[in-house]
C-alpha cells in the first residue's frame, strides 16, 4: 500500500505543507513532478497488460472529483484510461443487480479505470432519501466487498479516494458557480436541495468508510478545502501504488534475435 497518511479527518488540513501562498506554491511543484511520473508507469502497465488499476472518487457535490481528474490525470494517456460517471440507474439498469451496470465498466488487464461517482451511491443516496432499509444497505455493502475483492483477486488493484470537504467550503463553491458565467453551466438547483441534508449524507459517508474500507480496497480520505493539497495526495498516492507494482515492459518476441535486426 502506499505510504501514505490514510484517515484525515479535517478537510482544511495541509499535511505537511503550511497553509500559506508559499506552502501551496511548493505543493503545486511536487504535485506537478509526481504527475510526470504517470506516463512511463501507464506506459507500462498498458504494455504488460497483466494488472488494471481502478481509482474511485466519491465526496458530496463540489468536493472535486472533476477538477482531480483534470490535474492529476493530465499525465494519463487517454488511449489506456477509460472514465465513467454513475448517475441515476436508465431503466435497464435498475432492471438488474445495482452491480451490474458498474462491473461492465471496470478497466480492462492494461488500464485506468476512473470512476467519477460509483456504486457506492447506490447506498448513499438511497439511505439519505430513506428509499432502503438499512437491512438492505447492510446487504449491498456486503455485496460491494465481496465484488471489490474479486476484482482485487483478478488483477485490479483499487484505489478508493473520499473528498472531504467542509460546508462552509462547499457554501463558497456553488456561490462561485452562481456568481460566474463561465461556471453557471455546473450550477445544479438539486445541489442546494441535497445540501439541507448535510449531516445526514456527512453520517452516511462515516458508515461507507466504515464498512467498506478493507484491505483489498481501503479507502483514503482526502483533506479537499485546499485544492492544491487535495490534487497532491491523490497523486502521490497514485504513483506510488503503480510503483509498488514493480511494473516491466515485455519482452520482446523470442524467435527474435534482436542483436542482427538493421532495419534500411
């Protein structure tokens, strides 16, 4: 696993970094270094196509799930990452297991998998809105550790990020997409709606965390206040657990005597 600080409980917290323009300056460097590192790690495990990787993220509305995808992942080349977002289930999947529509679009041996939402509204949302018994919940959180594991068993390694971020934050962030045009096309009504049920979505994620961060698939909560502190612990997190696959580019073809090749 990487080495890194798993539960942070405050979402204003910087880590080691000051919470100043100096520290954020410095956090912003080595984030950048560590995102260079991405493309020659995808670059091998799309060549060995023996392992996938799947990074989850989860957090309440304008925790940042996109602008991660946007800073951390512009080292990813998009030929080897696939990203889905999981919004309410079209009638074909609610026709089926709440799983189903998820498994179909886990990365492939070679892959990225990015989920921007996951299965994991399949039980925050249904327990927020009382739509599930909390028997039911009980039942899919079960059903989601046993699936995270035979996904781990079968060569996915799954890295779970929860966005925390803190109401007033969140107060500041859907102001800023009222107040600027260029920003508005974000702006949901259904998100000031769901904010009047703060408290009952903040004890919803405690119980996600707790029943479904396991060693297989742990979760990692991320102080997400600042930004810039947010983007640098799901990159390093990332790169260091590509690099803890000792990753290796393939041989070449073995009826191949690669020492007479003189191509003209």
């Amino acid at each position: 696993m990487p080495v890194m600080k798993r539960y942070l409980a405050k979402p204003d917290d910087t880590g080691d970094f000051e919470d100043t323009p100096k520290g954020e300056e410095e956090a912003r460097k080595k984030t950048k270094r560590t995102v260079e590192k991405l493309d020659d790690l995808q670059e091998r495990l799309y060549a060995g196509a023996e392992r996938s990787l799947l990074i989850i993220l989860q957090g309440i509305d304008t925790s940042g799930k996109d602008g991660v995808i946007e800073k951390v992942m512009s080292g990813v080349n998009p030929q080897g990452c696939c990203i889905h977002s999981f919004k309410t289930p079209t009638a074909e999947e609610a026709a089926h297991d709440f799983l189903w529509r998820i498994h179909c679009k886990t990365p492939a041996k070679g892959f990225i998998g990015i989920f921007n939402r996951s299965h994991y509204e399949d039980v925050i949302v249904p327990r927020v809105h009382g739509l599930l018994s909390k028997k039911v919940i009980g039942k899919r959180f079960a059903q989601i550790n046993d699936f995270e594991k035979m996904l781990a068993q079968n060569g996915t390694t799954i890295l779970k990020f929860f966005l925390h971020i803190s109401k007033d934050e969140q107060r500041k962030r859907l102001q800023a997409r009222a107040d600027d045009p260029k920003k508005r096309w974000k702006f949901n009504i259904n998100d000031l709606h769901e904010r009047r049920r703060w408290n009952a979505y903040q004890k919803a994620f405690q119980d996600m965390i707790r029943e479904t961060s396991t060693k297989h698939a742990p979760w990692t909560v991320v102080p997400a206040d600042r930004k810039w502190f947010r983007n640098y612990v799901v990159a390093k997190t990332v790169v260091r657990t590509l690099e803890d696959m000792k990753l290796r580019f393939p041989p070449g073809p073995k009826d191949i005597d690669f020492s007479k090749i003189r191509i003209r």
